[in-house]
C-alpha cells in the first residue's frame, strides 16, 4: 500500500472534497483523483460515495479512516523522536574538581541523590579529559590574593543545574 495514497485518502477524507484536497496537498486534482481510485482498487472496496456534487466516506471507508489515521499520526513522529534521542554520552555532566574536599564530594553526591536523572562524572583536567562545569575548591580573590574561599553548596549547585538546562537534562 502506498503511504502517498494513504495520506491523500486523509485528506480527501477531512475534506470530503477531491477540489479542496488538492488544493491542501498542492497537487492537480486528476492526480489526487487518480490515487484514490488506484487505492480503492487496491483494498477492494470504495471508500467515497458521490452525493451529487460532494463525496462522503462509505462506511468502510470511514472504517480505513478510523484504522489509518493513528498510523500515520504515529509515523509522523518517528522523524522526531529519533531526532529527540541523544547519545547517551551527552546525559553526562563531566564536572572538573580542582582540588577535590570532603566538602565538595559531599555536594556533588547530594546533587546526585536529589537529581538521579542527571548523570554526573567527575573528571580530571589534568589528564587532558574535556569538562562541561569546572568547579575551584580554592579561590583566589583579586582584591586578597592570599585569601581562599571554597565555593558554597548554592553556587555549586547553581553551575551544575545550568548546565543541566543547557544540556536538557532536566
């Protein structure tokens, strides 16, 4: 069966009109015609009955119909989903620790606990592996440059839930 046909029959049908199906389909009207005879040949019924001017389903044309339409309905979204799935190498949140604490550990597991949908790998920058956040245990300041913070749960999790965003992963 022809899908083609298939989707012409769909909108003849929403139609009940060859004139404005092909008007929709952008196709001469003898070509949409033409498919609907091929197609009802090919089932072994007719599926429009003429009612002077106008055409209306038969009953088992409206049954195709009712058969049809989901199918369609449900391989136009295949492009879609395919499209939609990543690798799932990009579900990874490759987080570079400079100077990994208790404190820090603790945050990124509290992170995964509250977000198990979120993968998160902690990774070094050192041995040339490629980070999505970067996260200083130890910072200076430029006004103090003696003086050291270690970065807070907020801002932590504020880097990890951005990239979250961005990656959509949430």
């Amino acid at each position: 069966m022809d899908i083609a046909r298939v989707r012409y029959f769909i909108v003849v049908a929403k139609h009940q009109s060859m004139t404005r199906a092909s008007e929709e389909l952008h196709v001469a009207e003898p070509a949409v015609s033409q498919a609907m005879k091929r197609l009802s040949e090919e089932l072994g019924f007719p599926l429009f009955e003429r009612k002077g001017r106008n055409i209306q389903l038969t009953r088992q044309g409206e049954s195709f119909y009712d058969m049809v339409l989901p199918i369609l309905e449900k391989l136009d979204e295949v492009p879609g989903r395919i499209l939609g799935e990543k690798d799932k190498s990009e579900d990874i949140i490759r987080v570079s620790v400079d100077g990994l604490n208790e404190e820090v550990d603790a945050i990124i597991e509290a992170y995964r606990s509250d977000h198990p949908d979120v993968k998160l790998k902690v990774v070094s920058e050192s041995k040339g592996e490629p980070w999505d956040v970067k996260v200083i245990s130890r910072i200076c300041t430029r006004e103090n440059p003696n003086s050291r913070y270690t970065p807070g749960k907020a801002e932590f999790i504020s880097y990890l839930d951005k990239m979250t965003e961005q990656l959509n992963l949430a």
